[in-house]
C-alpha cells in the first residue's frame, strides 16, 4: 500500500485531477428548504481550500453531498472520478475510504483508547490484526500521540482528541480529508498547532476541504476560499481573505 | 471482503451487544424460552396423542359376539360375507374356548390367576373384524346389524372419533397460543435489536463514515438477536431433556392410553426448537435492522 505514511513530500502539481467536481449542484430538501443552488467548484487534487459561510449557508449539506450521505436533488457531484448519483449502495463504503472526515465534536468513542478508536476505523473495515498493528502507531506518531495511545479520549486536550480524530480519518489513506469547523472547539494556540498538521498532510498529498469561521486561519493562511451565502456560491478565490464577518 | 475477518468480528460485536443491554437481551431470550416451551409441550402432547391414535387405530375394528350353538355352515357362510365386506383387512373366529384362554391370559399379564371356583364357564363365542381404516367400521357395522347370526356388535369407533376430536381442539388452541407468544417474542426481538442500533448510534455513525459496508454494520445486529434465538434454544432442549423421563407416566395415566413416543422424537422435537429459536431471532432482528438502519446511504 502506498499511503500517506509512505509518501514523501512532494510539491503540488500545477494542474491536477479534481478531486472534487461540482456542476451546478443544487440541494432541495424534502421539506422545501433550498440548501444549494447552482454551486460549480472544480478543486484539485492536492489543493487546500476553506469553505466559509454564515451558518445556514450550506456548508454541511456541502460537505454531506461530497461524503454522499445525501445526493443532489440536481446537477453532478464526481469525488475522486466517480460520479455520485450513479454509485451504487455498495460502491458507497469504497468512497467514504478514499475521504477522510473529522469534525467539531472529535465524535470519539468514550470507551476506547485513543489507539482503539484509530484501530477501529480500521477493524470495521475488515483490516487484519497485523495491518492494524502496523499502521495505528504510524498514524499516532504523524499527529503526535504515540506517547498516548493508551489514554482514553476523557483523559485528552481537545487539541489531542482532534488530533485522535485526524489520526482515525487517515486509517484508509483518504484522497481528501474534510474537516468540518475542525477548530470550533479548541483555543488559538491548539487551534493553531492543529492547522500545522493539517498543513503538514496537505504537503504530503491528501486534498485538505476545511470548513471553518475562523477569520485568523483563514487569512493568514492566504489558501483558496469558497464562500457559501443562502446556499449559493458567492466567492471562490484563490489566496484570499475572509472577506466578511460571518 | 475477508470472511474470517468479517465472521470473528461478527460475533465478537454480537456477543458484546448481547450482554451490553443484558437486562433487555435476557427478558428477549426468556420470552423465547416461553415460546419454545411452549411448542414443545404442543408437541410432546400432540405427539403422545397421535401415538395413542395410532393405538387406538389398529384396535378399531368390530366385534360381533355370536348366538349360542351357531351351526358350522352358517357360520362360514358370515364370515365369507364379512370378508367380502369393503375396508376388511382381517376377520377371525373367536371360539368359547379361545375366549376362555384370552381371559386367563389377560389376568396372568396382571400377575393374577383366574379362578373360577371349579365352575365350568362357556364365554360367547365371536368374529373380530379387523379393518383397513376405523372408518369402515360404520359400514361394517351396518352390514352385521339384524343377521341372526350376530347378538351383539361392539367397536371402539367412538374412542377413536373422540380422540380425533380433543387432538383437534389442542392443536387449534396450542397453534393459537404459539402464534400469540411468537408475536410477542419478534415483538421482543425488534425492541431489543432496536435499542441496541440506538445506544451505538454513534458508533454506527463512524462506521459508516469510514467506510464500513452495510454486512459489517447490519450483521452484528443480526447475529444479536439469532444469538437470542439460540440462547433460548438451548435453555428449551435442557429444560425438556430434563421433564422427558417424568412426564412420560404422567402422559399415560392423564391420556389412559400408552401414548409414549419413541426418544428419536426428542432428536427431532431439538432440532425443531433449535430451528424455530434461530428462526424467530433471526426474523425479528432482520426486521428491526431493516427499520432502524434503512436509512444508511
């Protein structure tokens, strides 16, 4: 397997694949609320991209679109070059292996240590106990918690727990990694130290999508910004600012 | 997908669920129990009964006890008439002597002796019909009533009509009762399963989005409540094994009639059980991953 563990690190190509590609996508909920309307975004592979809205904006059902939790009421959603509403039920597990998610809450499971919690992404998806021996302490030592491995989330920093989490959505050696408001819960300085690593990643190859409102990050890092307003597409630049208080 | 992998942590999941909600997991298996117990003592019964009929078959044919001194010509004549009879599969003359030996035989089977005091006793002398199904045994009958030659006609048509009744009725009632308590115990399954999808919703969640097939995060669940099943399975044929010897008697002196059932019965009513249990979990948690996880994208 070569993985992200295994990479080196190699500059970004120009003109990569899109790992994402969304054409005039619009989103309809069954209760008539509209989440997306006409969004068109091409992002490469090996890009790193903050998406920014208000809340309500449609970051989520973005978000769940790409993880294909919900399908597009219209337009084409195509992940790592497969079309979305085409797959089939069975081809959905596949996909959710070539992205990894986290989120604001960590969702660890309380129970398990934080070398459980990584393994399990990993024995759910019918890994051998060799591989899980393997690759665990790898992904523990890239986020910086090998020394922790036997600690249970409880006995973690939120900076760790989120570092857990990391760890846990890289098992699979995702193309893309998408971190929703992965800094909602964290103070500045971990705040901080988890964009590192999320940068450490992207610099590694894995397409990094972070939805996030946090205007530091996002202007000091000077990366490309999608804005969402009432579920359509107000901005897409490249080394841009948070523009708006949202 | 690899099938060892997949099987170990199955089961390794199923058994931690099982006794994670113990107190629901159990109160599914006792139900189960009840059911099983309950279709057992269906069959047992029923089973009893039938070998009872089956008894009670072979000895329905017709009896006509014959007059006095009943010359040798008319007697062969009847028993030629009588064999040409529809649905007779036997016919034999009873002779007074004959008669007599059957009655001390009957007393020797019962450790007595026949004593008759010295008196010389002439018993009647007879023709057994045996017939080929007990329903002949009206038509026999029918045929015998008014010949001269015939006094008295007896058949056991009535046990055997009546027996055929009550098996009726308990087996109405039985099935009635099991598809009552089945319901019960699905009823049970589908909440426990139920309540086991909800208190690890979040670890379906993250199974889900790290990419776990449906048979990784449907099977344990499944397996929850086929492990229910077998659980109470195996309580039903320990619990049965452990009453077969004493009930047997108990069987004979309520039914009066020797209604025991052969121990291949045991072998067969086991796998029934076994069968039915695994059936029953495997439905009931079947329907409530159906419902509960129906909505995996």
């Amino acid at each position: 397997m070569t993985g992200i563990l295994q990479r080196p690190y190699v500059a970004r190509p120009a003109a990569a694949e899109p790992v994402i590609s969304m054409v005039d996508v619009g989103m309809t909920y069954p209760n008539g609320k509209v989440a997306l309307v006409d969004v068109n975004v091409s992002i490469p592979a090996g890009d790193f991209v903050f998406l920014v809205g208000p809340s309500g904006a449609g970051k989520s059902t973005f978000i769940r679109l790409l993880i294909r939790e919900q399908l597009a009421t219209s337009g084409r959603v195509v992940v790592a070059g497969r079309d979305l509403a085409t797959m089939r039920r069975g081809q959905v597990p596949g996909l959710r292996r070539r992205i990894g998610i986290v989120f604001q809450d960590f969702r660890l499971l309380p129970a398990k240590t934080v070398f459980e919690n990584v393994a399990f992404a990993l024995e759910v998806t019918g890994a051998t106990s060799a591989e899980i021996r393997e690759r665990v302490p790898r992904l523990l030592s890239l986020v910086g918690l090998h020394e922790h491995d036997e600690h249970l989330p409880a006995q973690l920093s939120g900076g760790e727990q989120q570092r857990t989490a990391i760890a846990r959505a890289l098992v699979h050696d995702p193309a893309m990694l998408i971190a929703d408001e992965p800094t909602g819960n964290l103070d500045p300085v971990t705040s901080w130290d988890l964009i590192q690593l999320l940068i450490q990643i992207n610099a590694m190859g894995t397409t990094v999508l972070m939805a996030t409102h946090n205007q530091e990050i996002v202007n000091a890092m000077r990366r490309r910004v999608l804005a969402l307003e009432h579920g359509t597409l107000v901005r897409d630049e490249s080394s841009a600012a948070y523009e708006r208080e949202y | 997908m690899r099938p060892f992998r997949f099987a170990a942590f199955t089961v390794v999941r199923a058994w931690q669920g099982f006794w994670r909600n113990a107190m629901m997991s159990l109160a599914a298996t006792a139900t189960v129990v009840l059911m099983l117990v309950l279709l057992s003592g269906l069959f047992i019964v029923l089973g009893g009964l039938d070998s009872g009929l089956r008894f009670i078959e072979s000895k329905v044919g017709v009896t006509a006890r014959l007059i006095d001194d009943l010359p040798q010509a008319e007697l062969d004549v009847l028993l030629a008439d009588i064999r040409a009879l529809p649905g007779v599969r036997k016919v034999e003359y009873v002779s007074p002597e004959v008669a007599l030996e059957r009655l001390r035989e009957a007393y020797r089977e019962q450790g007595l002796t026949l004593d008759l005091g010295g008196a010389q006793i002439t018993l009647y002398a007879s023709v057994e019909v045996a017939l080929t199904d007990p329903n002949f045994a009206g038509s026999v009958v029918e045929a015998l009533t008014g010949r001269p030659e015939v006094e008295l006609i007896t058949t056991r048509q009535v046990d055997y009509e009546k027996l055929l009744g009550i098996i009726g009725a308990i087996r109405t009632v039985g099935i009635a009762a099991l598809v009552l308590v089945g319901l019960t115990v699905l009823f049970m399954i589908v909440n426990m399963i139920r309540i086991a999808v909800y208190s690890r919703s979040g670890e379906i969640e993250i199974m889900r989005l790290v990419g776990a097939s449906d048979s990784f995060i449907r099977w344990p669940f499944i397996l929850e409540g086929i492990l229910c099943g077998f659980i109470g399975a195996v309580v039903t044929i320990i619990l049965v094994a452990i009453v077969w010897e004493p009930i047997q008697p108990i069987m004979v002196r309520v039914f009066q009639m020797p209604t025991a059932v052969s121990s291949q019965f045991l072998a067969v009513l086991s796998a029934v059980v076994l069968g039915v249990g695994l059936g029953v979990g495997a439905i009931g948690s079947w329907i409530s991953v159906r419902a509960n996880l129906s909505s995996a994208t």
